[in-house]
C-alpha cells in the first residue's frame, strides 16, 4: 500500500521546521520516527500535501538528568533510548515501564517519546507514566516557545494543543516526590500491543498526625485508551488522598475509577468490558504503588 502524493522537506533546525509548518499550516505534518505518520499516510487517515523531515536537525536527541531538577528528553529520541536509560529505569522507574512496554523493539528503535504524545491517541503508552510524573512539554513556533502541562496536552482523539508552525522540542519530567512510588500497568491482548487499558500511579507517602500510621499524602491517577483523551482520574485519587491505605479504599478508589473513565467499544474491546479491567487494574497498579512507597495497607 503506497503513501498518497505528498512534497517532502527537510529542516536543518527547529526554527526553520517551524517556518516550513507554519508556511503550509494545517496540510503539513512533521516527520520525526515515521511509525505512526506513514501508518496513517498510507491507510489515508492522514493526507498531508507536505511532509517536513527534522531528523536532521541536530541536538535533539538525548536524555539528560539534572538532581533536584528532573529529566529532560529530546524530540529525537527513540523510546528504545528511554527503555534503555539506566538514569530512567533507576529515578523514574515508571517511565521505563511504559517504554518498556510499547510495541517490538523495532519500533521502538524508530518511534519517539515526543511523537507518541504528539500523536494524540487515547492509549498512547508514554501518557499515563508522564502524566502522574508532572510531565510538560516544551514547545516553540515562529518566534515563540511555552510549556504545557502533559494532562492538558491532549485535546481529543488525534488532537492535541499544537497550533500550526509548532513542535515539540523535548518533554520535562519534575524530579519525582521523597520517597514517592509510581507504576504503570497496560492490559492487551500482547504485551507488544496498544493497550486495551492503561493505568499508571503514583504515591507519595506522609506521616500521620502523631503517632498515626502513614498516609497517602497525595497521589494521582491516569488512565489512557478510556476515554477520549488520556486522563487524571480524579475522583480516584480523592479516595485515597489524606488517608491510611486499606484493602476497603483501595477498592473504592478502583471503582471510582472506573465509573468516572469513558470507554468505548471498538476493535480491542466493549466499552463495558474496559470498564471492568479499569477497576481491576487501577487495584493492581495502586497496592504495587503503595507497596513501593512503603505504605501498609489496612484490612479494612
């Protein structure tokens, strides 16, 4: 199956791959690992008149780790890259799953961090990891550069806040909380396979007033492939948040989570039956969280 007619270009730099953007607005698409714009190109989902390849542009390729401040990674890089970052798997352990977990290794070595976000999909993998890590991106356009949080960057399916002549140029992950736990779980029909549901969690742990037991001092939530966008379940985390962990809670945290995701029945699955694995997972992911961050849980 071919690609439809489309003029290539290449930018030698971000400013001139935001010009060539913004010249050809909304026709133009950018071309970083190719694994989902060719997909889409040639199954017509996608028909962009022009094409603009910024794999030449140098300097955005990397993953670099600043202590207090967090990590910061490149446009370019492959999520094989973040896969394999022992700086990644050791301080942000829950990125390295969900890395870990995309697609085959051969996708992994073409596709980028970036371009999974900017993709815009419902189940992208890196979503929910970077989402509880309170993730931004950095994004600059003709003359311009902001910061978006990685929960508002996702607009709708397929959508996100890019406007034309703007790209990506790397992701900011915050140094995670002391002594925070965060995990991430995909439920498929493969490993290798989009996630039919994703959860990630993360938990911070507080001392009680007293001589009290620990508690959740916060924690947050995110679930991707049920509902339009990836998503903070909040309604989840209120559950939880200020309290002793119990068996009891974290039951009602999972089911707050399920009610409040927007599943629909496609190719991988009916709505109700991702509903189900929401909750299932969202228990998983939480005790595997609360267990990392050395939070007993209760019987009750």
């Amino acid at each position: 199956m071919n690609v439809p007619f489309f003029t290539y270009l290449e930018a030698t730099s971000l400013e001139e791959a935001c010009a060539l953007l913004r010249e050809h607005s909304s026709d133009a698409k950018v071309l970083a690992g190719g694994t989902d714009l060719l997909v889409k190109m040639k199954h017509r989902r996608l028909v962009p008149t022009h094409v603009v390849n910024i794999k030449g542009v140098p300097g955005l390729d990397y993953i670099e780790h600043e202590p207090g401040k967090g990590l910061r990674i490149g446009a370019l890089t492959s999520i094989e890259s973040v896969k394999r970052s022992l700086t990644v798997r050791k301080k942000f352990p829950v990125l390295h799953q969900a890395a870990a977990y995309m697609a085959t290794i051969a996708i992994r070595n073409r596709a980028t961090l970036v371009g999974n976000i900017c993709n815009g999909s419902p189940s992208a993998e890196a979503a929910p990891a970077l989402i509880v890590l309170g993730a931004e991106a950095r994004i600059v356009g003709p003359g311009s550069e902001r910061v978006v949080a990685v929960e508002d960057f996702f607009t709708g399916p397929g959508c996100t806040v890019l406007e034309p002549g703007e790209i990506v140029a790397e992701i900011l992950v915050p140094e995670p909380p002391a002594g925070s736990s965060a995990v991430y779980e995909k439920h498929s029909l493969r490993r290798m396979d989009v996630a039919m549901v994703g959860v990630a969690a993360l938990v911070v742990p507080e001392r009680g007033a007293g001589e009290g037991p620990a508690v959740c001092g916060d924690i947050k939530i995110a679930l991707s492939a049920v509902a339009p966008t990836p998503m903070r379940a909040k309604n989840a985390e209120s559950v939880l948040r200020g309290m002793a962990p119990t068996q009891a809670l974290i039951a009602a945290a999972a089911r707050a989570a399920a009610e409040e995701s927007r599943p629909v029945t496609d190719i991988r699955g009916k709505a109700e039956t991702r509903r189900s694995i929401v909750e299932q997972l969202t228990a998983q992911v939480l005790h595997q969280a609360l267990r990392g961050a050395k939070l007993e849980v209760g019987s009750s």
